[in-house]
C-alpha cells in the first residue's frame, strides 16, 4: 500500500537563553550547545494555540543559525 505525502517548509524564529553578556560569545555558547552537528530532530508536534494536537509532521533537514544577540555587551571585544 503506498503513502501519500506532502512536503514544505515551515520557518521557525526561535531564542534561547544564555550566559554570556557579550555578543560574540553568547553567539559561540548558542553554537556549543544547539547546532545541526548536536541536534537530531526527527518528528516535529504541531499544537494548536488552544492545546489540541493538530499533527506531526517528519523532518527532512534542519540549518541551525544564530545570528542576533539582544542584551548585553553587542560587538565589544572580549
């Protein structure tokens, strides 16, 4: 029996917490800890704003890119 199947693409603009005051190393720190060579994401859960599950979806690729820094010390030599 064969599977039907959609493809797309869904964008996602994600932050993270870190520790760092200064922008260059809270960018490093975010690509320690979460980059495509840490990070197997196989399945992503859609829930609707009011809860309900509205399906899962497979993930075919991810690029993982952290480029803006808000707070702190932004462009200061370290």
């Amino acid at each position: 029996m064969s599977v039907n199947n959609v493809t797309g693409t869904i964008l996602l603009d994600v932050s993270k917490s870190v520790d760092s005051n200064k922008e260059e190393l809270a960018i490093l720190e975010s690509y320690y800890s979460i980059s495509e060579e840490r990070v197997q994401l196989d399945e992503l859960m859609l829930v609707h704003k009011n809860g309900k599950k509205l399906g899962t979806v497979k993930v075919h690729n991810i690029s993982i890119s952290w480029n803006n820094f808000n707070g702190g010390l932004k462009n200061e030599s370290f």
